[in-house]
C-alpha cells in the first residue's frame, strides 16, 4: 500500500506521461499527414462515436487485461518474465484441446474444465522458467525470451500436423468449438462478448489475491525486499515460483478466453504479441490490477482509434506504436519519477 | 622532517544531517607510517574519503606539500600523488593483474596507435614488482589469486600512477597473519623508497608494529597524536573508546533461572569456505543478559544468523528448551518464540517501501488470530498495528505510513516492538541501537532488560562495548570466530581488560571458557 | 529427405545457404557482445536490425547507392542506440524496458514508414535494386568445391567475417577494450582510476548499433532485395542468445553463430524441398533450447563449484 500522496503523485505522472506520448503521435500526424485534423478526430473521437467500436475496445482490452495481471504478479514478486506470450499460447492451445476432444459433454461442466486446463498449462508453462530462477538462478527474462519461441513453433507444429482441421486448407486452425462452448454477446447487438466480465472477474481476484491474502503479502514482500522475507521465514525461492505460476495460469486464460470469445478455435499464431502488449500494460498501472484495468481500456482504445484512423485517414495504424512506446519510456523514467518527487517535497517544505 | 600533509578543522556534514566529521586535525609527515585509528563511525573513511577527492568538507582546510589542496575528484588526488588502497578491492576479476594495475593508463605502442602495448606494460609492472618486493604474475587473472595478492594489485596500481602518499584502508582486515607479515615487509620497502603512509586499522598491535606515529578519532574528533614509540596499546585503547560511559542503564541484578539455550562447539563457514565460527559454545538462561563483545566482522554476524536458521552450520548443535535449532527454517525458528532484531534493520529488519503494519505483521500474517482462510484481517492488523505503535512509542503519521519515511530511531522501535509483540522466550538482538538518536536508545535499553526482568533470555550483540557493559549481566567476548572469554560483568570488569580480549591479545584458559 | 539434405550437403548448396543465414546472426551477435561487455544489455537487436533493414533499402532504392545504403542503416541504428543510452543512463529507464521498447518500435515504425513512403502494408520490393555485390573470386570461382565454397558470396558476409577479427583486436588489444571490460564488470573500479564509466556505455551501445545496423541492411539489400514487415523473424534474439552461449568471446560468437546459422540453413532447405512434412519448427526450435541448456549447464556447474567451496 501506498501512501496517498505518492499514489497521487504516480497517478499525475502516468497521465501526464500518457498526455506527452499523445502528443508525440499528434506530432508525428501534423509531420506526416496530408489532413492532420481529420487523422487526430479519427484517432481519438471514431472510436467512441458508435457502439460496435466501443464493443470492439473492450473485446481489444480482454486478453490485454489478463496478461497485464499476469505480468503485474510477476512483476510484484520481483521475477522480470517476459514470458506471458508462450503461456498464453500453451494455455490456450491446452484448453482448447479439451475443448475439441471431449464433444457432447455439458457445456457447464466442459466450459470450466476447458477454463481448468488454460490455466494448468499457463500455469506450469511458467513454472520452468520459475523453477530455473529460485534453483539455478537462471536468468528470468532470457529464459522466458526463449521459451515464447518453444511454445510459439510447438504449439504452431502441432496445429499444422496433428491436430489440423482437414477443412481448413492453408491456414492452419483446430476444427471449430461446438457453439455453445463460446463465449456469446454480453448484450444482443452489442459486440463486446462475455470476456470482459470473466476480465473484471480476474482483476478483483488478483487485487484481492495482491491486498489481502497471506499469499499476496508474500508475493509482494519477496518482490520489494527479498532479504527481508527471508528474514521473516518467508521461502522466497517457492514464492518466486508460484507468483510465475500464477502468471501463467492468467496468460493461460488471456489465450483461452481470446479464443472462446473472438476466434472460436485455436488458430496458429493467433496471440501476435499479446504477452507483450501485457508487459506495456503491467508498466504502465505500475503493476496495480485496478491499474491494469484502466491501461489496457486506454491502451485498447488507442488501437482501435489507429484502425479507425487508418479508414478515415491517410495514417497508417502503425502510429499507434510511436504513442505505445514514449508511453512505456516514460513511465518507465525512474529519474523523472525521482526528480517530480524531490520537487514536490521541496514544494512542501517551502510551504511549511 | 618536513610536513607533507596537513588538514585542519575538517568537518564534513551529510545531506541528511549526519556529521561524521567534527573538526578533525591530521599531520603528516613525508616519509613516515602514521597510523588512523578508531571504532567503527569515528570518521575515519569519510576523513579519507575527503582526502581522495571523493567527497568534499563541508569546512576545514587541505594542505598539501605546503599549498591548499582543492580536489574536483580522485583523478586530482592521483594527479598530486596520493594512492588509495580501498578495502573492498577496486579490481576487474576477469582481467589480468598486469590490466587492473595499468586500467585507465594503459600504454600504447606509439603516439598515434590504437593498440595497448602490452609487452612495454608488463616491463614496467615487472619493475615496480622488483623494486618493491611485491611478488605477483602480471599476466595471471585477479579472479585466480588469493586475497594477498589482490591487495599486492591494489599497492602495484597506486605505485604505478606515480603516488608518494599511499593511503591503506585497513589492507589487514582480509589478510591472513602470514600475509600480514608480508604486507608489513612491503610497507617498509615502500618508505625506503621514499613513500609516505597513512594506514587505518583498529588493531592496535599492528599499530605498535608498524607505525612511527599515531592520531586517535573519535566521534568525528580527533583525540589525540601521538609518537607510537611513547605509548602503548593500552592508552591507546582507552582514547579510541573513551573513558565516559555515554549512558547508564537502571537494572537489578540478574535472577538467572532454567537454560533457555545451550550452544555447542558450533563450526561454521562462509560463502568462500573459510571458517566463520570455530567451537563456539555458549549459554544462556531465563532472565538474563549475555552480551557478545568483538570487533565487528569477527563472527557475529554468522553466529545470530545460524541461531536464527539463515546460516548453515557445519558442525555442532543449538539446544532451545532441548530442541535442536540447528537445521530447523526461520519459519520454525520463529514459531518458538526466538526474537531476532537483526543487525541491519534497513535491508534485513524492514522492508522500507511497506507500510508500517505490513512491517509489524510479518511475525504474525500466518496466525490464525490475524487471518480469514487465505486472507490476512486486515482491520485486526491495523488495529494491532495501532497498539504497537503506542506501546513502543512509534511517532509516525498513521500506521500506513511507509516504513522508509520514519528515523532510524522509530523505524528500529518497529522493528523491537515486531519481535517483542510475540513475548519471545528468547530475544536475539543485534546492534539493537546502532544508529539510533539518544531518547530511543535509552526506551530500547529498557525494554529489553524489561524482557530480561520478564524471564526471558536475552543474547545481545552489539559493537558499542559501553552498550555490551551497560546491558550485560554476563559477556562473552568472541575473536575470529572464537569465544576467547567468557566474564562476570560486575564492578570489577574494565573495558581496558575486554579490549585485550577483542583485540586477541589476551585469550582465557579453555576449561575457563567452557559453561 | 535426408537424401535431400545430403545432395545439398554434397553440392556444397548448404554452406552457401548457411554463410547467408549466419551472417546476420553474426552481425548482430558481434554488437550485441560489446555492449554486454560493457554491461549495458541491448535486447534491441531485434527492432535496431528492422530500422536499418528499412533505412538501407530505402537509401539504396533512393540513391543507387548500395553503400550508401548501409551507411543510412547503420546511422540510423546507432542513433537509435544512442536514444537508449539516452533513456537508460539517463533517465534510468530499466534497459531491459528500453530494449524491448526498441524492439517494439522498430517493428511498428518500419511498417508505418513503408506505409506513408510507398504504400505498402506487407512489404517493399524495389525494382532494379542495387544490392551489396557479391565477391567473385577471378580464377578460383571456377574451381571446383573451393570454388563455390569461397566465391560468390555476398561482400557483407565477408565483412561479417573480418569484423570478427576487428572485435578480437577491439576487446584484447586496445585501451579502450580493457576500459569495456572493467566498466561492465567492475564500474567502480574504473571510476576510481577515472574512466568515464558513461561515455563508456555510451559508445558500447553505439557499437551495438552499428552492428545491428549492418546486419538489418545486409538482410534486405543483401540477403534479399525487398524489406518484409518483421523480416527479421527472430534473429535478433538468436542474436541475443548467440552472446549467451558465446562465452562472451568473439570466437565463441563466431561458434555460435555458425550453429545456429546452420540450423535455420537446415530448416530452409527442408521446407523448399517439395512435399516435406517434416517438423521444421522443432529444428527452428534448437537454438532456443540449446540456450537454456546451456544456461541451466552453466547454472549446475556453477552451483557445484559453490558446493565444493563449502
């Protein structure tokens, strides 16, 4: 828990950080676009003016708000995984294995089971790299680099050769999930599907899991000071292990629920870089689920505002990534972070 | 002789508000071996550090070959001939001893050429080696050489870069008595030559050993100078500690009662494989205070930390009650009521960037009487955080303030009042004070002789040996990882005799020792 | 198929593939070791080797200018380097965060720039492209087996080649490779004899950049002759992983560069021959697991030293 006053402070920082990256893309349009004002409405103002591209952000925000949780858990407990792609795709490509070998089971039963399996195979997906970390104290984020590869050219082996839809010609995909095992419409003629409510569902139980659980003191205390749990009779080497765990088991249903609600089986390379995104997500709430809520809609948003930029202007959506990257760097600048804070207690001595 | 040396008035004031130095005088003389001693926090390594160009006074006076000395940093002082030899090594291990000693003055091959001339390099380092006695292969990597020859490096880098005035921060601190011998050959080798140096140690016997003169600091002051030649370790020891004892703690004579812990010939090593503790054996008892007296660094450290299950043991056994705790976790440990103020309370005994409760709660999170199935009550934790804070005077804004935003005083005062709360049979406190402003020491002090009174057994370890004389009802004084002695802290005990203990020169009979 | 693989072996087709695949790696392995060295971790290789890629083929394109080319390339990602010393050192951005916005960028910005400049989406194939000639050798070329071994090859791959000698002399035999040294492994070693421990990371992820540089131009004026969305595929990272295993040591990258080079030359080969059905991910997938083998051997070995010492 954070004192009010430096949350208060962290929050003007991100969003002003937030601001400072916008204008680096309203820069880059005025450079480069022939009708800058018409690229900047469509970029901020298309995405909100009809219901199907508010749908669509939500539908953006679903797996980005998984796997910024997950990497958020990560984070907290001080492991860098850069690792929420390859569980995710392992996560995925497990639950909708179940999904497609078991048919005619009830849905109430299959559903959860399907659900079970992302999480299980997200889940001890991560655990090697965890297990290499705590044991071998092999490097985290090269290890997690290399594994996003495994399961990436793995899972994509088996979608093409074993488990390939005979129907589905040169686009590699597992034949389709029986329909009510997917994930429907929140509202009728809404396009947003069930997913952000399993989304919202998640977010609570990290926040409750991080704030107010045994387990959660543990992550958290073994991420700030190590040697301090240690002291405590904390096992820091089984914590750093279960928080990756849980990370994956999150990535897992990232993969999952992307799949049941968007695609409706599992498609080779259908992630591209969601983990990833994940990373951008968990920096910028600063690993806070609630945070992590708030970025990925912002961070959705802005995707969707560069595809409906793309249609109502001569901006190619690509812009979006010279906004997501000022964003990461900048909140990221510990000595900006550092130095806002100086001032501000300068400030408050200079009232006193 | 002619000065060559001269600061004067030196004080240096930290950011913070610490002074480390308080007026400080030090003269030396060019070609002599004067010695710098004093206790931990007398201001030794910031003086030297002002003197490199590391830091600057807040206020005083350099002098160097008679002209006022202003440095902008270490390049200076090594431009006016000063050297350092640090006592964390400043070596690359990876490179080779003939690339750490020339690093940043490498030689070229000609004025225009971009290669190291490495031939030209080695021929300079195998003269100085000749010239100095202060054998070591150029060409070995500084990762494969033993710690004597690390140091050799250290005294071959400063020579190389031309210095006159060498500064030794306590070379002997990691050296074996034999290497010992050797550095001392080599220093006097150095002022054959010509060299001058200002050693910084707190052994006194080398002090006798080697220097020609002495200044005594403390607390930021110096004490006295004094030619080696006219004193004695004993006078020495007595300016270095100081005959006032700074406070006196009220307590009635100890009501010793059942064993709580009886540690036996416990053996222990470090990372490196060296040993750390040889044999230790020790006892304590309900109701009293043992306190451990040493120089820092001479197994303290390891001896709380495998009491407490964060160090292994090689060898022997730690009864509690007449259970093992050798072998158990921190977990288990703690679950028996062993109280461990840790040494370090800013990266061990608190975690700086949790609130306050989550500092206190560490000890309890798991107790049935603080959670909810998997979930720790957070409003019994703030209230018994509330209650803490009250009863051991924490002064801070709530209890969700941060840890990090509180003084030393109140943040080890969290730290106590954590390790007190779950009334410990027995209480390891480590430098329980260290740090810490007049008011807390004094409400530390009496809580713990409070816990003593209380009938627990209380092991206290602290550099300050007025704190151990104050506190102890029994001292046991540990060197190199030994228990040298083991004494009755009654009217008749002087520091003067414990410093002959700690400082090695004097050692107890065995079967003395032995509980 | 392993008859396949065998012809190609024996027509010597394999080491030609392999030395076009290797070289990138190599390129970009070879930076990203100077700037580990120096301690400052340059995940970027990735995004550095896409901005170049784009810039040299669209200088090259521009200008008719292969050389050209590879200057504006390799400008741009050493520039690009420079902004992460800039955000790293400076502004204290974990440079991990930094290399991996790099990363992030130069794949986005690629395709935006390719997008605005010629209205592609997918990718860019100019014709007539001047590409990095190719190295005949007069007389030899015509030899048998020396000849298609050392003739014909591409001028980067043999300036990948020498460049390795050029990091040899770099690291061991100037001043300035022991002052990288002693900066990653011990900056306050190197401040307390006044090396400017900054400058130095500075012009180590310079060196990064230049490197990365070169090897994204030679990937699409060189290897190829169009610039694809995310051509790089990957081999940044095997870059990343080829400093891992390469013992930290130019030969060693040298190695490891070959072995993975040969794996992708492997893969290649295997999915071109017609109606193959064989694993090719599991072959593109050894690198990767090589890495962390060897990294969990390094792990062991370490672990049992420190136990000996106990």
């Amino acid at each position: 828990m954070k004192t009010s006053k430096t949350l208060y402070l962290d929050i003007t920082g991100i969003v002003l950080a937030a601001l400072i990256a916008l204008v680096c893309g309203f820069a880059v349009i005025l450079v480069t676009s022939s009708d800058p004002l018409a690229a900047i409405k469509s970029l901020l103002v298309d995405p909100l003016s009809n219901w199907f591209n508010v749908g669509t952000i939500l539908n953006k925000a679903v797996p980005l708000i998984f796997t910024g949780l997950a990497l958020s858990v990560a984070f907290q407990s001080g492991v860098f995984s850069m690792g929420a792609e390859g569980q995710l795709y392992v996560g995925g490509f497990l639950g909708s294995l179940i999904a497609i070998s078991l048919p005619g089971l009830s849905p109430w039963i299959h559903l959860p089971l399907i659900f079970v399996c992302a999480m299980i195979g997200g889940a001890l997906f991560g655990a090697i790299p965890g297990y290499l970390k705590a044991y071998l104290n092999a490097n985290e984020i090269v290890t997690t680099l290399m594994l996003n590869f495994v399961a990436t050219l793995g899972t994509s082996y088996f979608v093409n050769n074993v488990f390939k839809d005979p129907s589905s010609g040169g686009y590699a995909r597992m034949e389709f999930f029986e329909k009510d095992l997917l994930l429907g419409k929140i509202i009728p003629g809404f396009s947003a599907h069930a997913g952000i409510l399993i989304a919202i569902l998640a977010v609570v139980v990290v926040h409750l899991l991080m704030y107010k659980t045994k387990l959660g003191y543990e992550l958290r205390l073994v991420g700030k000071n190590s040697q301090f749990a240690a002291y405590g009779g904390i096992k820091t080497k089984r914590v750093i292990i279960y928080s990756i765990m849980i990370g994956g088991a999150l990535a897992g249903l990232a993969g999952i629920v992307e799949i049941l609600g968007v695609h409706g089986t599992y498609k080779d390379n259908f992630s591209n870089g969601l983990g990833f995104d994940g990373i951008i997500i968990a920096l910028l709430a600063r690993n806070n689920p609630i945070g992590v809520l708030v970025a990925a809609l912002f961070y959705a948003y802005i995707q969707v505002g560069a595809q409906t930029m793309q249609m109502g202007s001569d901006m190619p959506r690509e812009l979006a990534v010279i906004i997501q990257v000022m964003l990461v760097l900048l909140v990221s600048a510990q000595a900006i972070f550092t130095y806002l804070k100086q001032r501000y207690a300068k400030d408050q001595k200079a009232v006193k | 002789m002619t000065i060559l040396l001269e600061m004067k008035e030196i004080h240096k004031v930290y950011p913070n508000g610490t002074a480390a130095n308080r007026g400080i005088d030090l003269t030396v003389r060019e070609g002599e071996i004067h010695a710098l001693v004093g206790e931990n926090g007398a201001g030794k390594s910031t003086l030297m550090k002002i003197l490199f160009g590391l830091e600057a006074p807040t206020s005083g006076t350099i002098a160097y070959r008679g002209s006022p000395l202003k440095l902008q940093g270490p390049r200076d002082a090594i431009r006016q001939g000063m050297g350092m030899v640090h006592q964390h090594f400043m070596l690359a291990p990876s490179l080779t001893v003939a690339e750490n000693i020339v690093l940043g003055d490498e030689l070229r091959r000609g004025p225009l050429s971009m290669f190291r001339d490495q031939l030209k390099e080695q021929d300079e380092i195998r003269k100085l080696i000749e010239t100095y006695g202060l054998k070591v292969d150029p060409l070995e990597k500084v990762e494969h050489i033993p710690v004597g020859q690390k140091q050799r490096v250290e005294i071959l880098k400063v020579l190389y870069r031309g210095a006159k005035l060498i500064i030794l921060d306590e070379p002997t601190a990691v050296l074996t008595p034999q290497e010992t011998d050797e550095l001392f050959h080599s220093i006097k080798a150095l002022i054959g030559q010509g060299h001058t140096i200002i050693f910084i140690t707190h052994k006194l016997r080398e002090v006798m050993e080697i220097s020609d003169r002495v200044t005594v600091l403390r607390a930021g002051k110096t004490i006295a100078t004094l030619e080696t030649k006219n004193t004695n370790q004993e006078e020495i020891s007595r300016l270095m500690v100081g005959r006032d004892v700074l406070f006196s703690v009220e307590k009635r004579p100890a009501e010793p009662k059942d064993t709580v812990l009886s540690v036996r010939r416990l053996n222990a090593v470090n990372e490196k494989g060296a040993p750390v503790l040889r044999d230790v054996s020790l006892e304590i008892r309900q109701g009293e205070i043992l306190g451990i007296a040493g120089v820092e660094g001479n197994g303290q450290t390891e001896l709380v930390e495998v009491l407490t299950g964060l160090h292994p043991a090689s060898s022997g056994e730690a009864l509690y009650f007449g259970e093992n705790l050798i072998g158990k976790s921190v977990a288990e440990i703690r679950a028996m009521k062993v109280g461990h103020v840790p040494e370090d309370r800013q990266t061990s005994g608190a975690c700086l960037t949790s609130s306050i409760a989550e500092n206190l709660i560490l000890d309890h999170y798991r107790n049935p009487e603080f959670t909810w199935g998997p979930f720790i009550h957070k409003k019994k934790m703030k209230e018994f955080a509330k209650v803490m804070m009250q009863l051991f005077d924490v002064r801070a804004a709530s209890e969700e303030a941060m840890a990090g935003s509180l003084s030393g005083g109140n943040l080890q005062k969290v730290v106590i009042a954590r390790e007190l709360s779950k009334n410990p049979k027995l209480l390891i406190a480590s430098q329980p004070t260290r740090g810490v402003d007049i008011g807390a020491i004094e409400f530390i002090h009496r809580e713990i002789v409070k816990r003593r009174d209380g009938g627990a057994a209380v092991l206290l370890v602290s550099a300050e040996l007025s704190e151990v004389m104050s506190l102890s009802d029994r001292i046991a004084v540990i060197y190199n990882g030994e228990i040298v002695a083991v004494l009755d802290n009654d009217e008749s005990l002087t520091e003067q005799e414990i410093g002959y203990y700690m400082l090695g020169v004097k050692k107890q009979q065995k079967e003395v020792a032995a509980p | 198929m392993l008859n396949a693989i065998w012809n190609q072996i024996v027509d010597l087709t394999i080491v030609v593939v392999l030395f076009r695949f290797m070289t990138p790696i190599l390129l970009a392995a070879l930076g990203g070791l100077i700037s580990d060295i120096a301690g400052v971790i340059n995940i970027s290789l990735e995004g550095l080797m896409l901005l170049s890629a784009f810039t040299s083929i669209a200088v090259c394109s521009g200008t008719g200018s292969w050389a050209l080319g590879i200057a504006a390339g390799a400008a741009v990602a050493v520039a690009v380097s420079y902004a992460i010393g800039f955000f790293s050192i400076r502004l204290k951005v974990d440079i991990i965060i930094a290399g991996f916005a790099v990363n992030i960028f130069g794949s986005g910005f690629t395709i935006f720039m390719m997008n605005k400049m010629y209205g592609q989406a997918g990718n860019y194939s100019p014709p007539d492209l001047h590409n990095i000639p190719n190295v005949n050798i007069p007389f030899l070329e015509h030899v048998p087996v020396i000849g298609k071994l050392l003739s014909g090859h591409s001028l980067m791959v043999w300036a990948a080649f020498i460049l390795v000698a050029f990091c040899v002399a770099l690291i061991y035999k100037t001043p300035y490779g022991v002052h990288l040294r002693a900066v990653g492994e011990a900056p306050d070693a190197a401040k307390s004899v006044g090396i400017p421990v900054r400058r130095v990371q500075y012009s180590a992820l310079a060196w990064s950049g230049l490197f990365a540089g070169l090897a994204g131009a030679y990937l699409s004026t060189g290897m190829t002759s169009m610039f694809v969305k995310d051509m790089t595929a990957g081999t940044g990272f095997l870059a990343l992983a080829v400093v891992l295993l390469g013992n930290r040591n130019p030969i060693g990258i040298l190695i490891g560069s070959f072995i993975f080079g040969l794996a992708s030359a492997v893969t290649t080969i295997v999915q071109t021959i017609p109606g193959s059905q064989y694993p090719t991910q599991f072959i593109q997938m050894i690198p990767y697991v090589v890495t962390i083998l060897a990294l969990v051997f390094f792990a062991l070995r370490k672990k049992r030293r420190h136990a000996l010492a106990v």
